[in-house]
C-alpha cells in the first residue's frame, strides 16, 4: 500500500471518535439513527458522546459482520466470529429501540416503529443497508436463494454456501455470478472466488470454479490476477463481460446459471444479484431511480429530503466504495456534522479514508486505500493519497497485509461494538 501506512489506516478509525464541544444552550437535539451495523451503531456512539438524546432503532439482537465472512465459506474460520452484540453499545448510553422502522414521515419528523411507537426526531440518520434486487435477474429470487445461495449477508446464506462446498463431491464445478456496478464491498465477490478456489485446490483439486462476471474491470484487478494465475491455474476460470461473463438467468431445479453466449452446470452456484438501498429508504424518500441514496458530500444530508442523512451502503458517496471501513468513516462525519447543524455551526469539509483488504489465500493479502474529500458535489479522490498493494511484493509483505486486516477487524469491531 502506498501513501497511506497501517497506523495511519487505524487511528483513522478512533480519529473522529473523539467527544465534540457540547451542544449550545437551548439547542434542540433529539437525533434517531436507523440500522445498527458498522455506520449507524458508529453514529449513535458519537452523538451520544456529545450530548445529544440518540436512539438506535435496530432489531437484530447480535449483529453478523460481513467483512471475513468470506473466511467462514473457505472453512477458515466459524460464523461466531462475525458475531457482535450491542452490549457495549447500550453500556455507552446510547436507547436502543430493539424493533425496525416502518415507516419515516419527513413532514412531521417522525419515525413509526414496527412495535406501533412512533419517535420524533430534529435529525434522522438511516444506515439500512442493501436489499437485494430478486426482480433483476430471470430465475433468481429468495426461493433460489436457497438452492443458489448469495451469502451476500452474513448469517444463515453464509453457513449454506460453507455445507454445500463442503458437501460437493470431487471433480464438481461451482459457479460464482458477480453483478454489475455498484453493490456492496466491490472486492468481495473476488475475494470469495480466492477463497473458494483456495479450498477447493486444497480440499477437492480436481474441482473448478468459474467467475462469471457482468464487468470488464474490478478493484484490485491486478493484485487478484496475478494471485490467481500463480496460486490457482487449473482451478479458477474468470469470464468477463467481453466473453460472456454476464448471466442473464438462473435455473435452481437444473442447477444451471445462463449467459448469452453458453449455459453453466454447477455443483455449486453462489448467485450474487444485483442490489439497491434497504426498502426504508424509498419510504422515506431519500432514494432516487437508481435504487441509491443521493447526499452532500459534507454532511451526508439527503440531497431529496431536507434532516434526514444517509450512510453506509446504501448512499450515493462518489468515488468512495461500499464497505464496512467506508460505513464507520462516513457515520463519524455525519455525526459531527449533525452535531455541529443542530447546534447552529456550520459543518467543515471532511477527509475520510478508506481501506479493503482482501485474502487471496490463507496468510496471503491485498488491499487498496483511498483518501475522499468533497469536490464539485460529490466525494473525490484525492489523487496521490491512496494507493494499492505491490503486485511484485514478496510473500513477506502479503503475510504482513493479511496481519494487518485481522487488525483491522479487531479494532473496527472492538470500536463499533465494544
């Protein structure tokens, strides 16, 4: 990685974590947060810290991250370990309503709750998330989820996908679908095809793996290559966009995946759909045609809905990705800049970062790094200040960066969730 070194990437994720000068006398301060993962449990936690009466509206009583839930498919490592209460969440004083939003009334500043309560907020945060998109491809819906799994939400599609790999008899083929731009963690189907290349040259070698994807170019794209053809010859097909890689429909009774140029038999087929923002934010009207949240790039404001602020996957952020270390960055500054609106300041323009490491193999990793600020209405790069992985690095430097992302899930969850 050039321009930005590991302590750098770390203290990034405690930098804006630091409390904020209070609120001004007689300010109004009533905030809800909407979604309690990596973005919306990190907004609640900074809010609270300045004063401000928060509450986190998330259902799920333990949270299932997806960063290393590809580790979980390879047999790397157990599904517990993606799991988070929000123990520390709560001890930090923080009201947690533990039921989903139904419903947001912008007019009235009112969000309904699916337990019949509603809550009245000066500003709301929504960090819902994804939904996924089973109307986009012909064939593919929760019904074949189940036959055809995503996983592309950690939790019961990630333990699915980890048996059927497991139970795929030798010399079978597993089919990996990759949709187009955007959807969430753009490296991680290619992350999950290393792995599951991975295992299956350690576990079953005379099996294959086709990668079938609606793209031509990827993130890391280099990096991931040049791992493939040393570690995986023989074992990882990539089909892209230009020779056939888009699928265009899916049959789960015939366990066969369709482009327009041939039809694919799987042994194992992880179908990744397209995607859009959770369902709540079309209720509220903070999203547009695409499916994605539009937002000021300082303040993370709806740019469709005047107090109500967007995080996480499911906003418009520019050249910023899609991921649990974009999610957290994003929360500390929209927090603060809530904070700062509510208390009659006006917010600064931010610099976030942002860091994906993927695993090609176990002890074997990459990443790419990217420094954002707001340019002409959106979130640049700021060119020169990121940087990728060396692709002639020695195997010492890709232990190393493996090293370095256990770090950073150890200190992004022992921040968020601790």
């Amino acid at each position: 990685m050039t321009g930005i070194g590991r302590r750098a990437v770390l203290a990034g994720l405690a930098a804006a974590t630091l409390p904020r000068p209070a609120l001004a006398q007689g300010a109004r301060g009533r905030v809800v947060v909407v979604g309690g993962g990596f973005g919306g449990a990190t907004a609640a936690r900074v809010l609270h810290r300045a004063g401000l009466a928060v509450t986190l509206v998330e259902p799920a009583e333990t949270y299932l991250a997806c960063p290393f839930s590809n580790e979980v498919i390879a047999g790397l490592r157990p599904l517990s370990a993606q799991a988070f209460g929000y123990e520390g969440v709560r001890a930090s004083g923080v009201t947690l309503a533990r039921t989903s939003a139904e419903a947001v009334d912008g007019a009235t500043r009112q969000v309904r709750l699916a337990d019949g309560t509603t809550l009245d907020y000066d500003r709301l945060i929504l960090s819902p998330g994804i939904a996924l998109r089973f109307d986009a491809l012909s064939g593919y819906d929760a019904a074949a989820a189940g036959v055809m799994p995503h996983a592309w939400k950690a939790g019961a599609q990630t333990e699915l996908l980890a048996r059927q790999l497991a139970a795929m008899p030798e010399g079978g083929t597993v089919v990996l679908s990759v949709p187009g731009n955007p959807y969430r963690c753009p490296p991680g189907p290619y992350e999950r095809a290393s792995l599951i290349a991975w295992f299956l040259k350690t576990r079953k070698p005379r099996a294959k793996l086709i990668v079938l994807d609606a793209k031509d170019t990827f993130s890391k794209q280099k990096l991931f290559e040049s791992a493939w053809k040393a570690l995986y010859p023989g074992t990882l097909e990539y089909v892209p966009l230009a020779s056939g890689g888009q699928v265009t429909a899916v049959d789960p009774g015939e366990m066969s995946v369709a482009t327009d140029f041939e039809t694919y038999k799987a042994d194992v087929a992880c179908i990744i759909p397209p995607q859009r923002a959770a369902p709540i934010a079309a209720q509220a009207g903070v999203a547009d045609r695409s499916g994605w949240c539009p937002v000021d790039p300082v303040t993370f404001e709806s740019r469709l809905m005047p107090r109500i602020h967007v995080v996480g996957d499911a906003a418009i952020a520019g050249a910023m990705p899609k991921s649990a270390f974009a999610a957290n960055a994003q929360a500390k500054v929209c927090a603060e800049a809530v904070i700062d609106l509510l208390a009659e300041r006006t917010p600064s323009a931010p610099k976030l970062i942002n860091t994906c490491y993927s695993l090609v193999a176990p002890g074997y990793g990459i990443s790419v790094a990217g420094v954002y600020h707001p340019d002409k209405g959106v979130l640049a790069d700021i060119e020169g200040a990121g940087g990728t992985s060396p692709v002639d690095a020695p195997d010492s430097v890709r232990r190393q960066e493996a090293a370095y992302a256990e770090d950073w899930y150890r200190t992004i969850t022992a921040a968020v969730f601790g």
